[in-house]
C-alpha cells in the first residue's frame, strides 16, 4: 500500500475574520514557505490550496518576491491553481464558474505550471454541471469531498459524467482534506493517524493508492514532514507499506493506472451524511445574494455583449478592466463568502466588492454605448433615437421600460419603417437638466434647461443578438384604444386572467389549457433557531398565513400595455425565536406585493417589500401547482435539472446518524417548475436562490422571500443536531431588520420549450438607450444590426465577448435541455467574420466530433447532446 502524503494549506480568504486580518498571517505563512523550501530540498512541495488569489495578495504586500516566487512555482515546489479562489459550486452562475478558471489559470501561468484539477476540497456539494466544466479546460480529474453518502459510492474512485456526456475520473475524500494534519514526531499519534486512514480508505479502493492531505485551515506548512515520512517508512517497512511525499498530481496518475475498473456516476452530489454540506444556505443574506445576481448579469449579459458590439465597430475592449470587475465579483464566491457565513464585517467588505464591480460595469458600458450611438448613421428628422438592445441570441418580443428626457411631454413613439408603436407613461416630472450636469469655474453657472423626465414602457421587437432603432417625434399620441388589462379586481392579457382574492393572493386561469391555478403567492412567515449556515425551526414553531387576512388592494397603474395592483399586509409576527418556541410578543410588519402584468407577455411580476422588524425568522411565497408529479424541474448553470419532490431519506436521517437533515430544499438559478409533461406552474426570481417543494406527489413550491438569523454559529439545531458550524459570532446584520426587496415572477407553462426562454426573457430584460446628441456624420453602423442570432429557444446564451486574447468574438451557448437537440441553425454577418472555430472553454481551438456547416450567413450545427456547453471563436475579417 502507497500512501501519497501532500502539504498543503486550505486558504480561506475570509470568514470569521477579514480578508485584511487572514493576509497578516498569509504574508508570514508564504515568507517562512519559501524560506523553509529554499532551505529544505527534501520539502517536495506545497499546494496552496488549488486557488491562484493567494499570489496576488502576497505579491501586493511583498513585491520583491515576485521572482523567487515564481521560481518555487517553476520547479513545482510551490503548487498553484487552477481556481481564482476555491468557489461555491451552486449559487455562481455557470459563466462566474468558467472565469473563476479562466482567470486563475491565467494568472498561475504568469508564474509557471498550473495543476491541472479540478480540486474542491470544501464546497458545499457538489454541482451536477463541475465534470463538462473542467473537461472544457482540458482536465481529467477532480477531487471532492462534501456531499457524497455511502448509498451513492462503491469505490472512492469513480467516473464522474457530466450530463452531456463528458467525465472526468473524480477522487472522493472520505476524511477531507484535513486527514494527515496531526502527523508528527510521536510514532504512537502517527499510528493512529494511519490506522484511521487505512480504515476509512482501504474499504473504499481497488488501487492501493491512499491519499493524505497534511494540511488544513489556513495552516502553514509542517516543516518535520520529510522527517515524518522517513520514520513512517521505517516503522512501517515489515506491514510494506510505503510512504512518499506526494503531490495531488503524482496521486491521481497512480490511480489512473486502474481506470478501466472504476464505476460511472451522474448528477449532484448535496447530501450531508458524513459532513455538512448545509443545504438551506442559500437563504442567508439574501441581499448581499441579491448584488451577486445583479453583478453577475451586468457583466455576463450587458457588460460584455454590448462591449463587444462597440469593439465591432472599431472601438477598444478592455479585457483587462473587464475582468477586474470580474475578479471584484468572484472574490465575493468563495464558498464561505457568498454562502454568507462570515461576520458582519467580512459581509460590509464583500458589498463594497460588489459595488466596485458595479461601478466599472457601468461605467465601462456607459463608454461603448454612447461609442456604439457615435457610429450610427442618424437623421434628425426621424425624431430623438432610442436604441434597444437585445444581448442574447434569440429574437424577442418584450417589454421595455425607458426613461428619457424630452422637451415636450406629447410625443409618438415610431419604429425605423416610421409605424407608430404604442406605449404607456409610467411617470411625468418636470426637471431641470442643469441638475444633472457640473459647472465649470471657467464659465460659471449653467442656463436652466427645462425638460421632463418621462418613464414609459412599449414591446420591442428585436431580431437577434444586436440592437434596433425608434424614435421619438415631437408630436402628440393618438389612439382611441381603451382596451385596459385591469377591470375589477381582474387582469387580463393574451395568456392569463387572474383574479386578486380579498386576502392578496391570486388565481390564475391559463388560457392555453383552462387549467385554473388557485391561491397563489400565500406569505408563509415561520420561526427560525438556525444559523448563518442553515436554517432550522425552533422545537415547537408557530407558523403565520397571509391566507384569509384581507389585505389593502390599490391601483397604481393601469392601461393597454401594463397593469400595476399594490397588496398591503399588515401582519403580526413573533417578536424574536428561541431554540425550544417562539416569543409570544408580536410586533407588526409590512409587506407590500406589486403585481403587474403586460400586453402580450406570459408572465405575472411580482416585487415584494418587506418592512422586516422581527428576529430569527423565515417568510416564504407559496404557489401551489395543482399538478400531479413526484419530480419538478430547476435551472443550473448549464440548462435544466429534474430533482424528486420528495426524498425519503428524510424520514430515517436522525436515527441513520447524517450531519443534518435531508429534505427537499434546493438552490437555483432562473426558474424552478412543476410540469407534467403537458402543462405546469413556473416560478422565475432574481436573485432568490432557495426554494422547498412542499408535498410529495401534488407539490407546492415554497420561494425563500428573506430568512434572518442573530449568529453565525449555533449548537443543538432540529436539522442539524450536535457541535455548531463556524464560531458563536453574533451577526446583527444577518437580522436585516430592515426593508428588502425580493422579485420574482410566475408563469404557466405548456410545453418544455417554454421554460429557459420565458425565465431568460424574465431575468434578462432587453436595454433601451438614447443617444444626448445625434451625429449625422455617423457613417459605420446602421440603426439596426445583428451580427448572430439563433431562432431556438431550446438553446441558450451563456455569453458573448471578445476573446482573451486577440480579436476574435466569443460565443457560448448552451443546450438546456435534459436531451439532444438536433439542427441548430445560426444566423450571423458573413461579411463581418471571415471564418468560425470550435474552441474549448480556455478559448483554445478544438476539433468537435460533431459537424459545424458554413453555408453563406448561415451556420449549422448538427446537434448538441443534454445540457452540452459549445463555445464558438468568430474570426473578423
């Protein structure tokens, strides 16, 4: 038997203490490493933990190290990435995952050799969509640890298959990645360390290859280690047992010698048998969950494809700044900080990130728009221009909501063929633009520039990735349409009628099917004794309905394109919850739920206000399906998940001896659906990453609105019994005893390909944009232009840049389905792009079994398997 003994370290950047006050020990750790290796050329190696962030906090403090750094790093002393920082794998979008790569490869290779696996030794399960992920950088191993139950393994090494078919060869660490941490000079504490390895491993592989990770929290190295190795050698050379100072690297190639015997498994892996994988995390901080949703789309989805449509017509694209808002973001995902189980302090820190990030998304796509307008060939007599974008690949037809400024408050709103468009006004005020421009000390005070700031909203019709033109003409609307969405207390549009219930909640009868959907959007408000790292019920909970209680039901807007409806609750809830009950002081708090619905959209918003003056509590959104299914359907990173309503685990986890209760409490993307197969119920969000399914075979979805805790640790929960996860910290801010904002939507759905296009519609909204002047001269863009669209809603955009490097235009779809899709036909400008390429998720080109057509402006693609991630590099001419 072999036993591979790695030094490493497991760096968390932050958690119970700041970012600033783990670097102080960082700076010393690294400082006594590359004294110890220099000094020691028996210390083989040490691994920082697969992140490469490490280098460049290091570096900022201690610069004159760069070059000795490097060397360690050169000779494969020092063991550097592949990640950026060690991520969740659940809550980042997919894109967040592949940059998280992309940008610490980037960085470790300025240094020297990247270890190429896909090492997550303490996410918080396992996502379904890591084994294409990692084989699109050209890896062939992983190694995890949280999240695996006996039920799922016969051998700790297995074939992990992702769902388009690629795998990666995964090693499961029974022990995690802390089992060799107290190995020593003490041969009788060495033998129990071994002894413990041997019991946990040996059972678990055919290979004879045991690995020992001698490391573990922000631990620096053990400096005896080639000493250790050396008695461990001797004491164990008559048992022939061989002990070598290893790397992760060496590891998985010995085991790779046994791949043919190894068994194949897919999907997640989020069950908290032998170690916590805390699975109701996704409801903490949901406001700081909120700004990473928000981050995340600004750069993915607007950001970057708006960039890229500047840097079409000629104008630069700054990878370079892009991707420090990119790293600002993914800083905030490592596993502890966006599952938000970290002090008040560390979670101040991680909003400032997200508002660095924010700033230069903006003001990066502030630049390229009006560089994009700049370009445009504009006649003045067709009216004031406004440009609507549409950033993902598939024509839409949607709702636009716009603010301007004009200088008369009656306009007609005309597409560019000059056909009067109708529209809605939101808001009329007078202002002053004086008030939005600075004064220069040269020339004085401004002249007052009297205007009104108008919101209206209008459906766009935009064919592709790209944008379109309308324009604003200064004459007054006439239209003697007076078909209103709202009569009574009922809306009406293409799809639906819904009518509101007395008590706030709404019924909803689908057009398409007949099917009536009744009592939607039913506040759940319950107790919660849990922690920053799960949410847990107090012994005995007292659960509050907004079911029944009249609610204050008002108008706010109502006409031919949008209906507004304002529900008020005033509800009466337990003033603060115990571990055993519930306060029996109530105090009161208001919830405010705007419904609005659209002309000629299948959707119904909502954006719910909660006035928030209770502690340790948890309200949710309830929607009952009226469907009869065991299964319902989740976006992950990468397309569509079926998940079971009901997991039976649930009913013997206590007495079976899991780390914490299993139930069917999962995160999520866009959209979480019940759907038998002809017609179902769709919940979309933003930024809402959490929800339960409620009933085994006719489910209720439970969407997590805000859920609050007092401390980031605590002992003895109802789900998750015994020692508490992270310290007894008292988090005042996780309380949010303030207002939050949560939205969301709901749809009725009449077929599987309805699912991903209405979310991303929902999610993605189209951006409308109006030049401050208009440049005749403009002679390099028309006011309309596609250069790629994709007539298939079953396909995806995940995004659309320029290259890291060189000219080339980056596209990456996905398939979002759980099934081949076949015959994708893409459209795009052939005198744009002079030739297309297959590349891999590190942008480098590959040849593709499967056959890619140019035919003219035409692009086919024979099909793409379940859930298969393609990314295509698009060569200017």
């Amino acid at each position: 038997m072999r036993f591979h003994i790695v030094s490493h370290t497991h760096w968390d950047r932050e958690w119970y203490k700041t970012f600033e006050e783990y670097r102080v020990k960082l700076v010393r750790v690294m400082d006594d490493l590359m004294d110890l290796l220099e000094s020691n050329k028996d210390y083989s190696s040490f691994m920082l933990d697969g992140q490469t962030i490490v280098l460049e906090d290091y570096l900022e403090i201690r610069p004159e190290n760069r070059d000795r750094l490097s060397k360690l790093i050169q000779e494969k002393r020092i063991i550097v990435g592949p990640w950026y920082i060690q991520p969740d794998e659940f809550i980042p979008s997919g894109e967040a995952l592949i940059r998280n790569l992309l940008i610490g490869i980037q960085i470790g290779e300025e240094f020297g050799p990247v270890m190429e696996i896909g090492y997550l030794p303490d996410s918080f399960g396992q996502s379904a969509f890591m084994p294409q992920i990692f084989s699109g950088f050209n890896m062939k191993d992983s190694i995890i640890w949280r999240g695996i139950a006996d039920e799922d393994i016969k051998e700790k090494e297995f074939w992990w298959k992702g769902l388009d078919g690629s795998r990666v060869l995964n090693h499961y660490l029974p022990l995690g990645y802390e089992n060799a941490k107290w190995l020593c000079l003490k041969d009788d504490k060495n033998e129990e360390v071994i002894n413990t390895n041997i019991k946990a491993q040996q059972p678990l592989t055919s290979t004879d290859q045991i690995l020992m990770l001698c490391g573990y929290d922000q631990r620096e190295p053990n400096p005896d280690l080639p000493e250790i190795i050396e008695r461990l050698n001797k004491q164990y050379k008559e048992k022939g047992y061989e002990f070598i100072f290893s790397s992760l690297e060496e590891y998985v190639e010995a085991v790779r010698k046994a791949k043919d015997k190894f068994h194949e498994i897919t999907g997640e892996f989020r069950k908290g048998k032998h170690m916590r994988v805390h699975a109701s995390i996704g409801s903490t901080r949901l406001d700081i969950k909120r700004l990473n949703f928000d981050c995340q789309i600004l750069y993915e989805k607007y950001v970057e494809p708006i960039g890229t449509l500047a840097h079409l017509w000629g104008f630069k694209y700054d990878n370079s700044m892009i991707n420090q808002g990119w790293k600002y973001i993914i800083q905030n995902q490592a596993h502890d900080s966006i599952g938000n189980v970290c002090t008040d302090k560390t979670h101040d820190e991680m909003e400032i990130r997200y508002s660095k990030a924010k700033q230069i998304g903006e003001t990066i796509m502030a630049y390229n728009l009006q560089e994009i307008s700049s370009r445009m060939k504009l006649d003045s007599n067709r009216g004031r221009p406004l440009i609507v974008f549409n950033t993902l690949l598939n024509p839409r037809k949607s709702i636009v909501e716009v603010e301007v400024f004009l200088d008369n408050e009656d306009f007609t709103l005309v597409d560019r063929y000059g056909k009067e468009i109708e529209y809605q006004i939101i808001d009329i005020e007078k202002v002053d633009l004086n008030d939005f421009s600075i004064e220069s000390h040269f020339i004085g005070k401004n002249a007052s520039q009297e205007c009104y700031r108008v919101k209206f909203n209008f459906i766009a019709n935009v064919a592709g990735y790209g944008y379109t033109t309308y324009y604003i003409q200064n004459k007054k609307y006439i239209t003697d349409n007076i078909n209103l969405i709202l009569n009574d207390n009922v809306l009406e549009n293409e799809y639906f009628i819904v009518e509101i219930n007395e008590d706030g909640s709404f019924n909803i009868q689908d057009k398409a099917s007949g099917k009536i959907y009744f009592n939607q959007n039913i506040i759940e408000e319950s107790g919660n004794s849990g922690d920053e790292y799960d949410y847990s019920p107090p012994e005995k909970d007292i659960l509050i309905y907004s079911k029944d209680k009249k609610a204050d039901i008002e108008i706010i807007s109502n006409g031919s394109i949008m209906a507004k409806v304002k529900i008020t609750h005033q509800l009466y809830f337990p003033k603060d919850t115990y571990t055993k009950f519930r306060s029996t002081e109530m105090e009161k708090s208001e919830i405010t739920s705007y419904i609005t619905m659209y002309k000629g959209i299948k959707r119904i918003e909502i954006k719910t206000i909660i006035d928030n003056k209770v502690s340790n509590h948890r309200l949710r959104a309830l929607f009952d399906s009226h469907i009869n299914s065991s299964i319902h359907y989740a976006d992950q990173q990468f397309g569509i998940l079926n998940r079971k309503n009901y997991l039976k685990q649930v009913e013997y986890w206590q007495e079976d001896g899991w780390q914490e209760k299993y139930y069917p409490i999962y995160n999520q993307h866009k959209f979480v659906s019940v759907y038998d197969g002809e017609k179902g119920l769709q919940i979309m969000n933003k930024g809402l990453v959490q929800y339960e399914i409620i009933g085994k075979d006719n489910p209720k979805i439970a969407l997590t609105l805000l859920c609050t805790t007092d401390y980031m640790g605590k002992q003895d929960l109802v789900n998750r019994p015994g020692r508490r996860s992270g310290l007894h910290v008292a988090t005042p801010k996780s309380d949010m005893l303030k207002k939050f904002k949560a939205e969301y939507a709901i749809t009725a759905i009449n077929n599987d390909i309805e699912m991903n296009y209405l979310a991303d519609d929902y999610v993605y909204p189209l951006y409308s944009y109006m030049p401050a002047s208009i440049d005749e001269e403009g002679t390099t863009a028309l006011d309309e232009y596609y250069p790629i669209s994709i007539d298939n809603e079953y396909i995806a955009t995940s995004v659309i840049k320029k290259a890291e490097r060189g000219e080339a235009l980056i596209v990456r779809l996905y398939n979002t389905q759980n099934r081949r899709i076949d015959d994708i036909n893409i459209k795009y400008d052939s005198q744009a792009f002079k030739d297309i390429r297959f590349v891999n998720l590190r942008e480098e080109e590959i040849n593709r079994d499967k056959s890619l057509e140019i035919r003219g402006s035409n692009i086919n693609i024979a099909s793409m398997n379940s859930n298969e991630i393609i990314t295509l590099k698009l060569l200017p001419r």
